[in-house]
C-alpha cells in the first residue's frame, strides 16, 4: 500500500512544476490573449516565442485531462492490485515522456552546436 501515495506524489510534483513553467513563463492558458505583438516588460515578444507557448499550453492541457482521468480511475479501483497496476503504468508513460523529452533537448542542443561552429 506505500506504492499508491508515492507514485500519487510524484505525479502530483510534475504537474505542480509543469504549472510553475507556466507561470513563471508568463503564459496565459487562454491562446486568444496572445497577439502577434503582445509586450511582455517593454518587450515583443515573436511569433515563434507565442508559438511554443501555445504548443506548451495544448499539451499542459492534454496532461491535466490524461491526469484527472487516472484520478477518477484510481477512485474506482476496489483493489490494491488494480490501484498499483494503474500506477504503474502511469509511471512508465511519465519514464516514457520524460525520455523523450531528453532526446529532444539533446537533439536541439546538438543541433545548437553545430549551427554555432557552421560560418
């Protein structure tokens, strides 16, 4: 039963530092309050910048649903076994996701190097 509450833990810490990028990026939720030439502290912002937000926001969005749906799954599980399985599986979909995304900041970052030694 120690499973269940640490597993709920750390999905609960990655949605919590998935919202303070959010906050501390200046995003707003809403995409039709970003405008091609919205200022941020004296600054216009691109619109690639506005791009990516809104591409961050579809898929905190995306995270936040698939999260409650495991809640609402967890809440009707009657065992210990259907409540760890189901954990499990949403810890190997997190491990999944969090590889991926390692992948792709090397990728960008290898990308970066190159393009920086390129004349």
């Amino acid at each position: 039963m120690k499973v269940f509450p640490r597993h709920l833990s750390l999905l609960s810490l990655g949605l919590f530092l998935i919202s303070l990028n959010v906050s501390a990026a200046g995003a707003s939720t809403d995409s039709s309050a970003i405008s091609s030439t919205k200022q941020v502290k004296g600054k216009a912002t691109s619109p690639e910048v506005q791009r990516l937000v809104q591409e961050f926001n579809a898929q905190r969005e995306v995270q936040l649903s698939e999260h409650a749906a495991l809640m609402q799954k967890l809440q009707k599980a009657t065992t210990a076994d259907e409540r760890r399985q189901l954990l499990t599986q949403s810890r190997d979909q997190l491990l999944s996701a969090q590889k991926n995304q390692a992948k792709r900041v090397r990728d960008d970052l290898k990308k970066l190097r190159e393009a920086k030694k390129a004349p």
